[in-house]
C-alpha cells in the first residue's frame, strides 16, 4: 500500500512539475528587471512615435505595478503622456483590465500548484521513497521538454499565428488588437512577446535537463 500511494505521488510531482517550473520563470516577467533587460536587448526595435528607452522602462514599470495590484483601471487616471493625452485608451484599458484578471488568477493557481507540488516532495520524502521523487522529477522533465519543445517550434514556425492562438485561448473578443501607434504596442511590441516565450521555454529547459540528469549524475558520484 505504502508504494502505491508514493507512485501516485510521484505522478503528482511529474504532473505538476512543469506548471510549476513554467509559471515561476512567468511570474519572474512580471517584474521590471525584464523589460529592463528587453529594451537593451541588440536589434529591439525603436518607438517610431517617439518613446525613448527610458519613457519605455517608466511606463512598463507603471503597468506592471497595475497588474500585480489591487487598484482599478482609475489607477491610470494620474498618468498622461507629454501632449497631455491619456496613458492607455479605453481599448487598451480594457485588455489591461482583462490582462490584470488573468495574471491573478494565475498567480493563485501557481500558489496552490506550488503548494500541491511541495507537499508532495515531503510526502514522498517522508515515506522514504527518493526513488519515487526522481522518478516523478525525471518524468516531469521530460513532458517539460515536450511541451516547451513545442512552444519552441511554434514560435520559429510563425510567432504571429501562434501569438493569435495564445490570445483567442485566453481573451474572448478582439480587444487585444491595437494600431501601432497605440502606448501598448509601444511600450509592447511583437519583438518583446516573442523574447519573453523564447526566455520562458529555454529556462524551463535547462530545469527540465537538470531534472532528467540529477538522478544519474548522483548514481556516478556513488560510484
């Protein structure tokens, strides 16, 4: 009984391992060091409406707070840009307000996930059954590498098609799509999207890669 119940857990671990390792490179995008890093990034493109690189890690920074906070879209109301106009229209207002209940929403799924996955690491550490935890590791890095694989080639195949998909699986509507020259897609471009995916999957790999050796790295050590 008491193996049945570990190799349950380690399906557990497996399952959850790539949530969990996907959802924390996520959470760390949401922070300003990325675009802090994006916009110094060689070949970015410029803001053909006249944002310099500190306008755009200003005004990032401003968005990102709003998304991770409790305020409404009235936060916004305190900011205009030069001319005297809005930050965000009321489109874009709407897809930050949409954006905003996503990324809670995620955030609490991760903290239940991370929650499950931890306990199951204890569980199984507690039943003295390290064998089973690799296992469940190993497995979960390896469906981490299929999925992020995936993720990979749609990205290199057409970033565009799969960016449209992405946004049809989690937003309803068209509210996503703004002109060029709006302050989103500025600050936002397709370049900053693409990166952040590209980030997020190589990361995810090198974890992935450690998960699937470790157990081996430590059997030739005892040897």
């Amino acid at each position: 009984m008491k193996n049945k119940i570990a190799a349950l857990i380690s399906w557990i671990v497996a399952i959850l391992f790539p949530a969990v390792v996907m959802l924390a490179f996520v959470r760390l995008l949401l922070t300003p060091f990325f675009p802090a890093a994006e916009y110094r990034m060689p070949g970015f493109p410029d803001d053909p409406y006249g944002f310099t690189q500190a306008d755009r890690l200003k005004w990032s920074d401003i968005s990102i707070d709003y998304l991770l906070n409790n305020e409404n879209a009235e936060f916004f109301s305190a900011y205009q840009l030069p001319d005297g106009s809005p930050l965000y229209n009321e489109r874009e207002l709407s897809h930050m307000d949409d954006v905003k209940v996503l990324v809670h929403k995620g955030l609490e799924i991760y903290a239940i996930v991370l929650a499950v996955f931890l306990l199951s690491i204890l569980l199984l550490v507690s039943l003295k059954h390290a064998a089973q935890l690799w296992k469940g590791l190993r497995a979960g890095g390896w469906l981490l590498i299929g999925i992020m694989l995936a993720i990979l080639f749609s990205v290199a195949l057409d970033f565009s098609a799969f960016f449209t998909w992405f946004h049809t699986l989690f937003f309803q509507g068209d509210s996503w799509i703004f002109y060029y020259s709006d302050t989103f897609i500025r600050l936002f471009p397709l370049r900053f999207w693409s990166d952040a995916f590209i980030y997020v999957s190589l990361l995810s790999l090198i974890i992935a890669v450690v998960a699937i050796t470790q157990p081996f790295i430590k059997k030739k050590t005892r040897h």
